[in-house]
C-alpha cells in the first residue's frame, strides 16, 4: 500500500517542453534510408507504423517527427512510410483465436529474459501459466502481420515503429554509423535479421557482446519493440518461428539463438512520455507476488460515462442482471433489481434533480410507472430494453417499447455476441477488454423497512477512501444504503459447519504463503508459522535480509474460495507499531475484499473495509488502494488477550463482530455494492509501507507476533464459476471439506 505516485504531470510537461526546443534544430538526414534500386541494395527501403484507428492523434505526431528527418535522396521519411492498421483488442468480442499467438507463458519466460537475483522467495511456481492480456495479444499480432507484409514485400529492410515515438537528435548520425559497419560485415556474412534502435534494457544490464564501437549482439534483456529494422530473410525467420508465446518484446528476446539480432549502443528512438500506454502488462501481479516490484499507485477509476442518466427494464428473465454488471464495468453507478427505491432517491427522481446518489438504474420496479415522468424530466436519458429471442413477440416486452415510443431507447440482448457493441455505441463510449458478464437474473428484491441501527458514526472521522464509481462518498444526501428483505435462497439449509483448529497444517486445504505483494515491507515465509498441538499457531514478524525485502512474515491462506458465509476467527493481535494483524477474505480480477485489520500502534482499534470492483472472475477491475474503511473502537486492548472476531456474509449485507456483540453493518451501497465473487479465506500479521496505516515500524520490538487459536467457517462454495454468482453448492459435506485443518 505504497502512497507515493510517480509525478507524471511534470514529467510531460518536461517532455512537451524537450520537444518544442527539438523544433528548433535542423533537420537530420540519414544515408541509411532511401528507395532500393536493385535486388543487392542494403538502404532500409519501407517504413512500417502500427497505428490504431482509434488514435488519429498519434499518427499525426508521428508523421510530423518522420518529416523532420531526410533520406539519403533529400526527401523526408513520410515518403517511404506506411500506416499500418493496429489489431484492437477492443474488437475481441470473444477470446482471440490462438493461431499465430499462444496467450499463455509464463514466470520462468519472464525471468529468462529479466532474472532477478534479489528475488529470494521459499518456492517459485516457475511453470504456472501467465494469461496474455488481450492489448497483449492485440499487440503481437500487430507486429506479425507487419513481419508478413516484409516477408512478402520487395524491400531488403524495413523500419517498424510503434505510433508512440519520437526520434532523439542524434538519430541520424548514430544509426548511419551502425548502418555502414553492419552493410560492411553483411558482405561476409548473411546479414542482420533485427536492428534495434528502440529499447530498455532489463534492469541489471543485459548480458551482450560487442561487435564495434557503435553496435552491440545481445543474448537477451531487451524489452520494448517501439523500434527495430527487421530485413526480408528476418521476417521469414519469424514467422516459422511462431506462435508468438507470450508478450511479443519477451518472446522475441527467446529467438536471439536463431536470429542474428543486434542493437545501437544506446536507444535511438524514444517513447513518448506525454501520453498513456494503451496496453495492459499480465506479468505485473505475478512479480508483485515476487517481490520484484515494491511500488503502487492510486489506480483509480478515471472513465466517467457521460451519457446520464440510464434507465432499463425488460421482460423478467431478460438479462437484467448482466446489464446491470455491464453499466457498472463501464463506469456507472447502477442501482438495480429492486422493487423500490429509498424515498429521497425516488424523490430526486420524481423531481428531476441532480443531487441523486446513482446514475444508472435497471429494473427497478417502482419506476415503471414512472415512464412518462423520467421522460419529461431527462429529456436526454438513455433507455434501454432488454430481451431474449423468447420475448421478441411477447406482450410484456412490445408493452415496453410502445411506452418509450420517441425516447433515446435501443433493444438489447445481454445473450448477443455484439452485445458490448449494441450498449456502447448507444452510450457513446468505449467497451472494456473483458467478455460481457452473464448472471442469472436476481429479480425485483423487496427493501427492508427496517435493517438494524446505522452503519456509520457520522460524528467519527472516517479514513480516506477510495473514490470511484462504486464507493458513495460518506455524507451524500444523508445516505444510508438499501436494505433487502433476505430471499429464501440465503437459507441455513445452504450452509455447512466446520471448527477448525491448528495443530497441524493440513497442506491439501491450507497453505502457509511465500509470496509477497507491492504494498508489504516483508516477504511471507512458512517458517514463520508456528503450530502448537495445544495453543494454536503463532505469526512472526522478523527483521531478516532476504534480498527483495529486509522483513519476513507469515500468512496463512485457504485452498477453497467461499461465496457467503460466516467466518469466524479466535486470536490475539499484535502490538508493535507498524504491524497489522489481519482476519479477511480477499479476491483479485476483479478485486474484492471484507477486512478485519488491527493495527499495532493502536490495538484497542478494529479498521474494517470492503473493496468492491464490478465484473466476472478474471476480469481485470482491481482499482483503488484504500477500499472503503472504518474505525470502530473495541473498549478493550486487542493486544493483551484472546477474542472472537467474526464477518458474516450474505449476498445483501455485511456485519462484523466482536465476541458476538455486532459492531459494523453494511448493506447494499453504504458505502459499495456487496461483494459478489468467492474469495479466499486469510489469517496473517505484516507490515505495510504506509505508516498512516499501521505507523512507522518499530524494528527494535521485532520479532512480533500474532497467535491464532481457531477458525471457524460456516459458508458454502461455488462449485464451477461460469461468470455467475448463482452456481453454488448447498452440499454441507462439500463446504466442511473445503476448510478443514
């Protein structure tokens, strides 16, 4: 949970300003380029630029930088070069055929191209595979289908360049020197296959040879493909070697055996830092783990939909659910299958007003009579109907469009393989680069009169939280959330029993972790859990050198994911400031999360927190680094004794408590959605990089430690997750099984 953000404002600022004195120099000529005359020509005859439709605004930054510079016939690049149509992941309706890429590789590719000898975990899990991101994939098949037209193309050698570049003063100068002595050795010998003039090398410096003053042979650890010259003969030799496995920049680096692939002493071409990647890189969360990245910023949700406001209704068993997800993935803050609203927010809307807390509501019962009033008063609403093919001619769904006859409306079939399309093109904005969900519908859910006592102390100073679409912040409209009458579907009958304690671990259900992530001064280690046969198991903190990290700790995690339940731990917190003692359950692709934290510097405090991010498992949603948090005050000192800590979760509430005394309740939208996916089950104590969350770390009181004395589940599991919440087993022998020690 690192607070610090890389300052990227004033690194812009500071590029735009490099730029325009760039202007201000003459225009570089290179010898190296230039129409080929004849078959034996060695001059780099064709420009290559992958540019998305999407962004005409890189391509004209671009074309003014290849005017800047002449070929060796005193006519500038832009006459040799082509635009190239990117591959947009957006596009994807599904998973994109794996024909010339293999999406998945994995830790042990990565660290053959960047080892990271401070990297000193218990275990790698080097074969476990790495799922390419669809901008991953969208990528690689860019750069081949270049290699393609090279391969089929007259030119000898070509220039590839990403739309994101620019080319540094002394471009010309230094790749006519590297060009010359390369078309020199050419002559006794086949040729170069790869020239990279673009690239950063790997951390700890690449491992290379070098051919001459001005050019290097690397064995591997350049990243980035912004740049490079590939010749016929090398496009041929890539293509053979497809399918591109893994991320284009790492699986090449795995080629150099069977290529001869060289460099400029120094990269030529730069990537701009004024503008944001448009890719997404599937290897971060497995080097987190790691510990070979100890950084984090605020990722926060930074698309707003601008189309406001949205409301949908449709035929019952129409898809409801997933347009619901479908708004919530796109930015809105939906309210949906309800029979009702709050009377302030049906107010609000009654009357027209902007004050209201959502921006998106999808069947909820008590607007359908409401129709002709949210029309007069949103004359630029956007309505949507959802169907089935069942419903086309059925008198519900013709009823519904006959009532929005003239509004800004569009039929939707959550079911269609255009479904993304059909939503966001009538939203005006772009779909993101995950399936569309596809939930059992839930229903109209009644609202609770009454649903406890409040679920905040308006007088306490709350901690920050995140700001995004799915967090109301503290204090709107004096909101206080939507109860739901429970539905017999969250009955006993679904829930098995299982007590739980440690006197042994049981390495088939539980696992003692050795990872480690970004926000952690320690790197997780077994050792640091100890069973005792009649006490528990006790987690240490220890100050120790172990490369990545100079503390170790320990955490204990389940092998089960659990969906609903209660979740019940005995144990006695630690008191040495900058440690946190922690009892949650905790999910990523999207991230979830419901936590009981008590930190050591005040231990007499519980901090509990959800985070919640829309979509279905494996979708990359995991924005925000501080959720949603609470103090409550105990009475007493966690520190000095054992107590009982308990989160029960059902699919409309959260409440937390305190040897059985109810401390914390949430429900529906106070202040997030409930959390929706399943989750791992985690007991560990460690210590963040954020001291406003823990305080600053008392090495001189190390090691600390954490006793746990049981755990006690009573929840059940999905059984298969097909991108639905409703797919569970109400098997007691299943959900004890899943969480025995």
């Amino acid at each position: 949970m690192n607070l610090a953000r890389t300052p990227l404002a004033i690194l812009r600022l500071a590029f735009r300003l490099g730029h325009c004195l760039r202007l201000i120099l003459p225009k570089q000529t290179s010898k190296a380029f230039g129409r080929q005359r004849d078959p034996g020509d060695q001059t780099i005859g064709r420009i290559y630029v992958i540019n998305l439709d999407r962004e005409p605004g890189r391509w004209s930054r671009i074309k003014k930088e290849l005017r800047r510079i002449k070929d060796g016939s005193g006519n500038d690049l832009l006459g040799l070069t082509e635009r190239h149509n990117a591959v947009d992941a957006r596009s994807f309706l599904e998973d994109p055929p794996q024909d010339s890429v293999d999406p998945y590789y994995t830790l042990a590719d990565q660290l053959f191209v960047e080892p990271q000898p401070r990297t000193l975990p218990s275990k790698f899990e080097l074969e476990a595979p790495i799922r390419m991101s669809r901008a991953e994939v969208a990528v690689a098949k860019s750069h081949i289908e270049v290699w393609r037209r090279i391969a089929q193309g007259t030119d000898n050698y070509a220039l590839i360049l990403e739309d994101d570049v620019w080319f540094h003063p002394g471009f010309a100068r230094q790749l006519d020197q590297a060009w010359k002595e390369l078309t020199i050795a050419s002559k006794r010998s086949e040729g170069v296959d790869v020239l990279y003039v673009s690239y950063m090398e790997v951390k700890n410096g690449a491992p290379k040879s070098f051919m001459s003053s001005n050019v290097f042979r690397p064995v591997r650890g350049l990243w980035y493909m912004s740049g490079y010259i590939l010749s016929r003969q090398g496009a041929e030799k890539l293509l053979r070697l497809l399918p591109c496995r893994g991320p284009v920049d790492l699986w090449i680096n795995q080629q150099f055996n069977a290529l001869e692939v060289l460099a400029t002493k120094r990269s030529i071409v730069g990537q701009r830092t004024d503008a944001s990647s448009t890719n997404s890189y599937s290897v971060l969360p497995v080097l987190s783990k790691i510990g070979a990245i100890n950084s984090e910023g605020a990722a926060l949700f930074n698309s707003r939909p601008n189309q406001l406001p949205v409301f949908a209704f449709g035929p019952i068993n129409s898809g409801q659910s997933s347009l619901a997800m479908a708004l919530s993935m796109l930015g809105y803050r939906c309210c949906s299958d309800l029979d009702g609203l709050p009377l302030h927010e049906l107010k609000a809307l009654s009357e027209g007003r902007v004050d209201r807390v959502f921006d998106a509501y999808v069947n909820v019962g008590a607007l359908a009579s409401m129709v002709e009033d949210l029309r007069r008063n949103y004359p630029q609403a956007k309505f949507i109907v959802t169907w089935s093919r069942s419903d086309a001619s059925s008198e519900t769904f013709r009823d519904i469009l006959t009532s929005l006859d003239g509004a800004d409306v569009v039929a939707l079939d959550p079911g269609a393989v255009n479904a993304w399309q059909i939503l966001c093109d009538h939203l005006r904005c772009a779909p993101p680069l995950c399936p569309f969900p596809r939930l059992h519908d839930m229903g109209q859910r009644h609202i609770a009169d009454r649903y406890g006592p409040p679920v905040l102390d308006r007088n306490r100073k709350l901690p920050q939280w995140d700001r995004s679409p799915w967090v109301v912040e503290p204090g709107q409209n004096n909101w206080s959330g939507i109860g739901v009458v429970p539905q017999a579907s969250e009955g006993e009958q679904s829930w098995g029993e299982a007590d739980e304690s440690f006197e042994e671990l049981d390495q088939l259900r539980w696992s003692a972790r050795s990872d480690t992530f970004t926000g952690n001064l320690a790197l997780f280690r077994p050792l640091n859990v100890e069973y005792n046969r009649a006490e528990g198991a006790t987690i240490y903190v220890r100050r120790e050198e172990l490369g990545v990290r100079k503390y170790s700790a320990g955490a204990l995690t389940s092998h089960t994911d659990y969906l609903f339940g209660r979740f019940e731990a005995t144990f006695r917190a630690s008191d040495v400031p900058g440690v946190i003692t922690g009892f949650f359950l905790h999910r990523n692709s999207p991230h979830q999360e419901i936590d009981i934290e008590i930190a050591g510097k005040m231990p007499t405090r519980l901090l509990v927190n959800v985070f919640y991010n829309p979509g279905s498992d494996g979708d990359q949603f995991d924005y925000g680094y501080r959720g949603s948090p609470t103090n409550i005050e105990l009475g007493f000192d966690a520190s000095q004794g054992e107590h009982r800590y308990t989160i029960e979760w059902t699919p409309n509430e959260i409440q937390w408590l305190v040897d059985d005394l109810l401390v914390h309740r949430r429900v529906l939208w106070n202040p997030t959605p409930i959390p929706h996916l399943p989750m791992k089950l985690h007991f560990n104590a460690w210590p963040p990089r954020s001291s406003d969350l823990a305080g600053r770390l008392r090495t001189r009181r190390l090691p600390a430690s954490a006793h746990v004395r049981s755990i006690r589940v009573s929840a059940r599991r999905p059984l298969v997750l097909d991108n639905s919440a409703s797919d569970l087993s109400d098997s007691s022998e299943a959900a004890i099984s899943g969480v025995s020690i």
